[in-house]
C-alpha cells in the first residue's frame, strides 16, 4: 500500500501541487481588486477545478509518453508497472470531467476558460509538446489559462491579471524549454523541479501586488506554507 501511495504522488509530480493554487488566487486577487466581495464558494470551486485540470494534465502525459518512458525513464511508476495503466486513465478522465464540473458551477465565463484550458492540455499531451518550440509555448498558455481561470470570476479581466497570466506563462515556457534536455542530463530533472517550484514565490508577489488584507493573507500562505511544504516534499519525489 506504502510503495503504491508513493508511485501515485511520483505521478502527480507532489512538490508541483502545491504551486497550482497560487495561479488562480493570484488571477482573481488581481482581477478583483478593490471589489470588496469574496466569493468563497465559487473561488473554492475554481481552485479545485485546477488542481484536478493538473492532475489530469500529468496522468494524460505520462500515460501518452508510456511508450518513451519503458525505454528512456523505466523506473517511473507507469513503465515499471507501479500502478495500472487502465487505473491511471480511468482517474484521469474522472479528474477532467470533475474539473470542468466545478467549472460549472462557478459560471459560464469560468466554465469556457476551464474548457480552454482542458482543451490546451489536451493538444499538449497528444502532440504538440514535439515541436519544439510550439510545445513550450503550450505548456505556458496552459498555465497562462490557469492564472485567467481565478480572474474568470471577474465579469471583466483586469489588465493586472492578464499581464499576470503573461508573466506566468514566459515564466513556464523557458523552464519548459529546458526541461527539453533533462534526457540524458541527471541534473536537469531537479532543477527543472527547483524553477517550477519557484514559481510560488512568483505568485506571492503577485498577491501581494493586488493589495488589500486578502491579497497580503494569500501572500503570505503562499510564501510561508506552500513553498516551504513543496521544497520538504520534493527531497522526496521529482518535479519534472
């Protein structure tokens, strides 16, 4: 049971949990700033659909890399026959559906940028992340997307929260871009882990930006909680 639990959170990348949050509370605070409504029930529904939107988006990879991976990283839980193939996908395709579930019920403009951002996921995972640089550039619209699913909750998106969204994604697409190398490199993987874990601090000055008592709380969650929890979890499983 132990070995199993520990394939499952090597699968969900576990240090790299905790720096999805941070996007859509960032997008929303920016989004909203000096509105003065905090809506607890749709932001919960929001930050949800995007760790499950992750989650799906690392079981869909790694059950499209499996071919790849038996050859080049068979140590890793799909290859080395860890966890069932059949279980991966089964959950992944409930944590899409669910996803776009919680998407729903926070609203309609929440409900299509989710649907983007699914859509974004899927077209990286079945293909795109071949090309070179495209792939990249996917893999940081997808969390672009991600900081714009906190600031769907606004009727209007901020300029604030767009150049947030902007920021995040250059931010992922030049780690992605080295991330490119980690085959045949040992010690690319960690670093990759490192950057992609640094992005909490990203998102804490983001907050914090925003302004208001929400905005310097969620800063210092982020900064003091998260980040110091997803620094002690990767010593144990990779991030990249």
């Amino acid at each position: 049971m132990r070995a199993r639990m520990k394939a499952w959170l090597q699968l969900f990348r576990a240090p790299n949990l905790f720096t999805v949050p941070g996007d859509p509370l960032a997008g929303w605070l920016l989004a909203s700033a000096g509105a003065g409504v905090f809506p607890a029930r749709l932001l919960g529904a929001i930050l949800l659909a995007s760790l499950l939107f992750y989650g799906f988006g690392l079981l869909l990879n790694d059950l499209m890399d499996l071919p790849e991976d038996r050859i080049e990283r068979p140590a890793r839980p799909l290859p080395s026959g860890a966890v069932k193939t059949r279980t991966v996908a089964l959950v992944a395709v409930a944590m899409g559906l669910a996803a776009l579930g919680f998407c729903v019920l926070a609203g309609r403009t929440p409900f299509r940028l989710g649907a983007a951002l699914m859509l974004a996921v899927i077209l990286y995972d079945c293909g795109v992340k071949r090309i070179p640089l495209l792939g990249c550039i996917n893999m940081g619209a997808c969390r672009g997307l991600n900081v714009l699913l906190g600031a769907s909750l606004v009727e209007k998106f901020a300029t604030p929260a767009i150049a947030a969204a902007a920021l995040v994604g250059a931010y992922i697409t030049a780690v992605s871009l080295l991330a490119r190398r980690e085959t045949g490199n040992p010690a690319i993987p960690p670093l990759v882990g490192r950057l992609i874990r640094a992005l909490i601090p990203v998102q804490a000055l983001l907050c914090a930006i925003a302004g208001g008592v929400a905005g310097w709380i969620a800063a210092a969650v982020l900064a003091l909680a998260l980040w110091p929890l997803s620094r002690i979890v990767g010593r144990s499983f990779y991030g990249s």
